[in-house]
C-alpha cells in the first residue's frame, strides 16, 4: 500500500467516524455517498501533491461537517412530532415524575376527604391514608406509564397494518 493510499484509507476512516454525529436516518440515507465523495476528494487532493492543498480540504471537510451536522440535528428536533422523535423520550422522562409528585402532594389528601366524607379526623389518621392512596395512585401511575411505553411500537406497526 503507497503512502497516498494509506493516507486516504485513513482519512476516510476519521471521516467515517465523524459522520457517527449525524441523526441515525440522514447517515443511512447519505453516508455512503457522502464518504464516496470524501475519498475522491483525498485522492484529487493528493494527486495535486502539495500537502496544503490537502490540509485546506480537510479544514473545508470539517468545517462543512460541523455546519451540517448542527443543522441536520436541529431539523430533526424542530421536525414533525412523532412516536421516534427524540423529545418523544424526554417527554416520558419527564412527564412520570411529574405525575407521581402532583399526585403525592394533591390527590392523597382529596382521596382522603373524599373517602371519609365530613368526618374529622386526627392529624396523624389524616397523614396515614393520605400517605396510603398517594402511594397507590403512584404505582398505579407508574404501571400505566411502562405498559404505554411498552405498547407503544405494538400500537403503531397495528396502525401502519391497517392502513
């Protein structure tokens, strides 16, 4: 193997790697185009024989990588929500916690007056069944929250079936 060819075999293996930054769906649609033409540049590049040239179109490389790779990423989060949108997961992570905290401090107390109806009840009873139905409601949250998520590709291939 000649030192240009060693060079560009290894360049295109950077390059390669640096194309790992971009979303999932544009590296299957482009990147074997993309690192294609990334291994004709090299080659141009270095059958100019000046080792400026080829550090200028590195420089370029990079540059236009980083710009796109910016772009691309911001295009998918700004894109259309749908079941594999990132924010998709983020809202999950979110949403569960915030659930079982509004449900510790509102519903146990409300479940508890509901339940006992006008009845006054000492301090430490009205903690307790407080207590017992904000934790309840939470796990019944919780369960609810994972077979959702579990069910969720199962309920979109049964969409994508019947349409």
């Amino acid at each position: 193997m000649t030192m240009s060819n060693f060079t560009v075999a290894y360049a295109e293996r950077v390059y390669s790697a640096l194309l790992s930054l971009y979303p999932y769906s544009f590296r299957v649609r482009f990147a074997p185009e993309m690192v294609q033409l990334f291994r004709d540049c090299c080659h141009d590049a270095l059958e100019k024989g000046e080792a400026a040239v080829l550090v200028a179109f590195w420089l370029r490389a990079v540059r236009d990588l980083c710009a796109s790779v910016l772009q691309e990423r911001s295009r998918e989060l700004v894109g259309p929500l749908n079941p594999d949108h990132p924010l998709i997961g983020i809202i999950d992570v979110v949403l569960i916690p915030s659930i079982v905290t509004t449900n510790l401090i509102a519903l146990g107390p409300i479940l508890t007056l509901l339940v006992r109806g006008g009845e006054a009840l000492p301090a430490q009873q009205f903690a307790a069944t407080s207590a017992f139905f904000s934790f309840t409601v939470a796990v019944l949250a919780i369960v609810a929250s994972v077979i959702i998520t579990k069910l969720r590709p199962t309920v979109r291939l049964c969409l994508k079936l019947s349409a």
